[in-house]
C-alpha cells in the first residue's frame, strides 16, 4: 500500500496545477450549488417500532388538519400592560387569526380565548396554528410568516412570539465566528511549530478546501436524505481538526526529508508512501467509529455518523493528493517566509529534544510513570459516574432567542409541564361515536389518565373519524428536561382500559424511547467500534498486543471526557463559564445561577465515543508508526519508545493544540448541543495526547518489550501485508528488520 500511496503522491507532485485546478474547481462549484439551491435540513426523530412513533402515526389518523407534531407553531401572546382581554388587544388579537387563516398552509388556527388557551392572569395567550402541506425542513421560515401575518396584534402592544416542538439540537446552527477563531489559532500554532509562513498556510489551505467540498457534498445529500441540521456543524468541528492535523503530518515529514538533502520530488513521493499511510488509517478508523452509529436503530443518529464521516473522508483525500500537489508546486520555497521568532520542528536525527527525553525518562521508570498515570487518569473519569443523561429542552436554550422566550413565556402563564405535553393515544377495539355524553371507553380513559401521579391538566378527549381511535392531551407537572417527566410518561403507558391500547407519543416520550433505544444498543455500538479498530491496526502493524492495547487506551481517554462533562454540565461546576444560561425555574436562587446542571442528551455519548475513538486512534497510529520504524532499525524496544515519543512528541502535541483550540472555539456557540460536544472533544484529545501517548503508552510498550510485536505464526501468514510505515520508500541502504517474536518468515510491519 505504501508503494501505490507513493506513486500517487509522486504523481500528484508532478502534475500540481491539474490536482490543485480541481480540488479549487470542486470545492468553488459545490459551495456555488449549496447557495442557490440551498441546504435543506429534517431532524426527523422517528423512531420505528417505538411506543410514541406509533402515537404519532394514529395522531394522522383521521383526527384533523395539523396533528403532526412537525406542524404545528403556537405563537405565545404576552402584554406587558393590561391584559389580552382588553377591548383594543381583543380585536387586535382576532384580526391576527383572520391574517394567519389566509397564509400560506395554515389549515386550522386555534384561539386563545378557549379553555387553556389563556392564563390566570389574562396577560399570557396561545395561538394555535397547524400547518398542512408545508415543507417541514422549513418550519423556521414558516414560524416567521406567521409572526408577520400577526402584525395586527404586535401594533397593539402585544408581544408574539413562536414555539414549535423543536429542542435545541434541532435549530439551525449557523456557523461564522467560532470557525475563524479556530482557524486563526491553528495558524499561530503552525507559524511557531514550522518557523515560516509559507508552510503555515499549507495545512490551512488544505483544511479549508476540504471543508468546502464536505459541506458542498452534505448539501447535496440534504435534496436525497434526510440531513439532521447538527451535520454541518459536526462536519465542520471534526473536517477542520483532521484536516490541519494531516496535512501538519505530512508536512513535518516532508520538510524532514528536505532537510536531509532529499530531492524535492523524492522526499514528497517518500512522504506519502509513509506518513500518507498513517493518514490512510488513521482517517480509516474515524470512519469505522462514525459507521457504526448504524446500529443504534436511531435513524437521526446513524444518519448523523455517515454524514459526518463524508467530512473526515474529504480531508484524507485531500491531504494524500492535494498536500502532494501543493509541495511539489512549492519545491524548496516551503520554507519561505521565515519568522525569526518561531522554532521549527526537530529533525528526526538531529539533538534530543524534550520529548525525547521524556521518552528516554519514562523508559527508566516505566512502573512508576504507570502506576501514576493510572491513578491520574481514574481521577479524571471518575465524575463519569455522575453524569445526567435526559432531553435538552429549550430552556437551557440562549437567551433573547425566540425558543428561549416562548418556553419562559408558556411556563410563567401555563407551568413547568406545558412546554412538554402529553399526547396520550388509544387505539379501540370497536368502533365508537364521539358524541356527548362520550362513550364509557372515554370516559374511563381520561379518568385515568387525570388521576395519574404527575399530571397536571388533561384537555377534553378527541375521537376521529373512523371512531377506532381517541386522543387526549395532558400536561405534566414538570418541565420536558426533568426526569420526572420521563416517569410519568411511563406510568400513562401504564394504564390499562378494557377495550383500548394506550399509546404515548410528544416531546418528552419520543425522548423517552430515544433513550432507551440508544441504551439497549450502546453495547453493541462500542464492541462494533473497538473490534473492527483493533482489526484495522492489526492489519497495519501485525501485531495484537499493539492492537488491544490502543483500543484500551482510547477507552481510557474517553472516561476522562466524560469525567469533564459530568463535572461541566451535570455538576454544574462550569455551566456558567462555558455560556449557558440557568433555565427559568432555577432563576430564583444565586446559588442556582451560579452552579446549575445540564441535562446531556442520551444519543450525546455515544455520538462522542464513535468520535473520540477514531480521533484518539489517530495519534495512537502516528505514535505506532514512529516507533515501529525505529525498532525496525535498531531492535531495541526501550531506545525505539523513547526514539518514537521524541520524533512525533511535537509533531502530535502542535496537531492537538489545534485541534483542541478548534474545538474550543466551538464552545462559543449559543447551542448548549454545541458547548457539549466542543468541551468533551476538547478534553478528550488534549487527555489522549499529553496523558495517554505522553507517559500511558511508552511505559506500557517499554514494559511489554518484544511481545509488543508478537504475532502467532498462523495469524501472520493469514493476514494480507498491509504496510503503512514505507520502509522501501526511504532510499539508501536498509536495515535489517528484526522479525516478530513468534512470527514466521512472512512477518513483516
């Protein structure tokens, strides 16, 4: 494989203008494509063969215009002065719901001056709109119409305001100021680790191009399948992180090689034959990690995993074809443009650098520098045992926001629970008439379900129009981000009526079963995920103990984010520093202001284990490949680890500065969806390069010794020679391998 990834390199080295023409070519034709026909998005939560999917394919059922969850928007009333029962605001009011009859899709307008349509106080109303025939990917524009059709009412001194049943992981992310300031930080990083602007500008150059074709290609993808509106900003945390961090590998290795008087050409074919192997792989297994979310049985989630993949696939072809391209155009003048200031990264032969001595340090004491790392590490994962999964309602939304204001407006007027109702569902066994006095199957039904624990209000039951089927809506005592709300919707489901199947569909139930759905296949998930990793470092390096060993060191790193999301978010211990804003009902203490938890969406961490998995093996499979080769040189494993961590120390240290400064910048968003995954990636990745290949991995691979390149002569002559390494590719005279202990005659790395 490396041959092939050397000729590729060289050829694209040669050919430099045709390569760059057409990287710049698709990157500018697909952005051109996402801005006419724009970027359609659909967080469709349904979830097959669930209790509340089936609530809400029996809501469709004959019982009305609108009954779809996706399309309806209440328009939340407020009067700061007076109340809506006020003669002007009335007719205001009434004029409003005229105006909305005759937009565009609206197929039934519900007036607030029903039963529960107003407050107590007559200051805070709901308009009830439900929509038919309207494009559910654009309920956010079509939110707006309204609010403008309702002008009549905000002339009169009444504030509206739109709420639909989103959460705040299924706004629209807009990206901007958090990708500059990650960006700019990766440039610092890069003038200080190379020394000269030129081959700065090589890593951010790539990265963007890739990020321009992966968003371009997720746009596309956006006409054909449903693309969830987190994928763009996923897509671009990650694209922009792996893809500096490649081209960083790549480039290092070149100006290497140049150092040490290799032709221009030579060193960018040698360059691709090894360090693009390592890219290869390492990009393969965040791939692996991503794919597996396809076992969740949660469309959104799988959908989000291959979606996101699209981006780390743009940014290994890139750096194995367009990196090449770009050295071999630059030739010798990649160090042009020096900054006096700035260091430039060690030569692999040149004096011991701090990282070497590290490694050299830890090759004395490997128990010692174990036994310590190990009690560091449990520290860090151990608030993982306290972390606080449940739905992410829009009260923990930014403030000023529309979401944020409609939840806090519907709670004052209406309580914690009716931002979260219940649509309870029966399906009969025979058919009824939804005459007054309702049939005695109602009757029984709404008993029930009023005088269950937690609820708070239960409108007057629906029958539909075959008579098969009857719908009541509840209200909660609690806010939808409460785990009591979880446990009423299990005790409705609970009910028992002779004559009907109670089914329980909204907000907080889809949730529910989203939870539960994720939980009872998160083992599957990670045993997927770890396996076929281990498999593709097995194929790379042959040798198992290697394999295993790193697939437990990603695990380790990962109990460490999440130990820094339980103290953040579920401890509350940094809510208020990373931005978010203490829901309405915990506004009253300063206690409560200060240190406030966050509840962490249940699909949250899986989707952080597939990324972080594949994000850590990166590091792990540079570290491997460094090593690899200089045992191969010397045969000793104790100067090869310390050799190893002293020629990659740097060049992994830099690469995880920037990644974890883009991920920071991330934190920034208003999205609490996007502070979390910005603070567990961040954490992650600075964990797994400092802790993890820093001191964990050189005193395990010191003490292990030659069993670390141990293979089973069976297992050797089975496996296919996978190498990533490029041993043929560096010229010269070659050293004699050592050979695998217990390997044959085919061991090869």
């Amino acid at each position: 494989m490396s041959g092939l990834l050397g000729r590729l390199g060289g050829w694209c080295a040669r050919h430099g203008w045709i390569v760059l023409t057409l990287w710049v070519l698709a990157a500018g034709l697909l952005t051109a494509g996402t801005l006419v026909w724009g970027r359609p998005v659909n967080n469709d939560v349904s979830i097959p063969g669930t209790d509340a999917q089936r609530a809400h394919e029996l809501m469709r059922e004959g019982f009305g215009p609108g009954y779809d969850p996706g399309g309806t928007v209440q328009l939340v009333l407020y009067t700061a002065n007076g109340t809506l029962i006020d003669k002007s605001r009335k007719q205001a009011v009434e004029q409003s719901m005229d105006a909305l009859r005759r937009t565009p899709h609206v197929a039934e307008v519900e007036t607030p001056y029903r039963v529960g349509g107003m407050s107590s106080s007559m200051r805070i109303g709901m308009i009830t709109v439900r929509l038919k025939g309207q494009d559910t990917t654009k309920l956010a524009q079509t939110s707006e119409q309204l609010v403008t059709a309702a002008a009549p009412a905000v002339r009169a001194g009444v504030e509206v305001v739109p709420s639909d049943s989103s959460t705040p992981a299924d706004k629209q992310i807009k990206t901007g100021a958090s990708e500059i300031a990650g960006v700019v930080f990766a440039l610092l990083v890069l003038l200080f680790a190379f020394g000269t602007l030129v081959a700065a500008l090589v890593p951010i150059f790539t990265a963007l191009i890739s990020i321009g074709v992966g968003l371009g290609l997720i746009a596309v993808l956006g006409h054909v399948v449903d693309v969830p509106s987190t994928a763009s900003i996923l897509a671009t945390m990650i694209g922009l992180g792996v893809g500096i961090d490649y081209a960083l590998f790549l480039l290092s290795r070149h100006r290497t090689l140049l150092a040490e008087g290799v032709p221009v050409q030579e060193a960018v074919r040698r360059t691709a034959a090894s360090s693009g192997g390592a890219v290869l792989f390492a990009g393969g297994t965040v791939v692996i990690a991503l794919s597996a979310l396809m076992f969740t049985g949660f469309p959104l989630l799988r959908t989000l995993g291959w979606i996101t993949g699209v981006s780390v696939v743009c940014a290994v072809l890139t750096s194995i074809t367009l990196v090449p391209a770009l050295l071999g155009l630059l030739g010798r003048r990649i160090d042009a443009l020096r900054l006096p200031l700035a260091g430039r990264l060690a030569r692999r032969d040149g004096p011991a650098t701090g990282w070497a001595k590290l490694g050299a340090w830890v090759a004395r004491r490997p128990w010692r520098v174990l036994a310590v790392t190990v009690v560091v590490l449990v520290a860090l994962a151990a608030p993982a045992v306290t972390i606080k999964l449940g739905p992410l309602d829009n009260g923990y939304g930014d403030k000023g926001t529309p979401a944020r204001r409609a939840y806090e407006l519907i709670e004052a007027g209406f309580g914690l629970g009716a931002n979260g109702g219940l649509v309870v569902v029966a399906e009969l066994d025979r058919k009824i008439a939804g005459s007054t006095p309702p049939d005695p199957v109602v009757q029984v039904l709404r008993q029930r379900v009023e005088h269950t624990d937690g609820v708070a209000f239960v409108a007057p039951p629906e029958v539909n129009e075959n008579g098969r089927s009857v719908l009541i809506q509840a209200v909660p005592d609690y806010a939808p981000s409460d785990p009591r709300a979880l446990d009423v919707v299990k005790r409705v489901r609970a009910i028992e009526v002779p004559g009907a199947r109670v089914h329980v569909g909204g907000q907080v139930a889809g949730l529910a079963d989203a939870g539960d759905r994720i939980m009872g296949r998160t083992p599957l998930v990670v045993g997927i995920v770890v396996l076929l990793s281990a498999l593709l470092l097995l194929l790379a390096f042959r040798a198992p103990l290697v394999a295993i060993k790193a697939a437990v060191m990603n695990l380790v790193s990962l109990g460490a984010a999440f130990g820094a999301l339980a103290v953040v978010f579920s401890q509350g211990l940094g809510s208020r520093l990373v931005g978010m804003d203490p829901p309405p009902s915990a506004e009253g203490s300063h206690l409560a202001t200060l240190f406030f938890s966050v509840p962490i969406d249940t699909y949250v961490p899986l989707m952080l284990f597939a990324v972080l998995f594949g994000l850590s093996m990166d590091y792990e499979v540079f570290l491997l490949t460094s090593v690899r080769q200089a045992y191969a040189r010397s045969g000793d494993n104790r100067s090869a680890v310390a050799e190893g961590l002293g020629s990659t120390g740097r060049v992994i240290t830099s690469a995880a500065l920037i990644m974890v400064a883009v991920f920071t910048a991330f934190i920034a968003y208003p999205d609490p969806l996007v502070k979390v995954f910005g603070v567990g990636l961040a954490v992650a990745v600075a964990v797994d390069a400092t802790l993890i290949r820093g001191f964990l991995v050189p005193a395990t691979m010191v003490l292990l010794d030659r069993l670390n390149w141990w293979i089973p002569r069976r297992l050797d002559r089975i496996l296919p020679n996978l190498s990533i390494e490029g041993h043929e590719e560096d010229g010269g005279p070659a050293e004699a391998e050592p050979e695998p202990v217990g390997a044959g005659r085919h061991a090869r790395a």
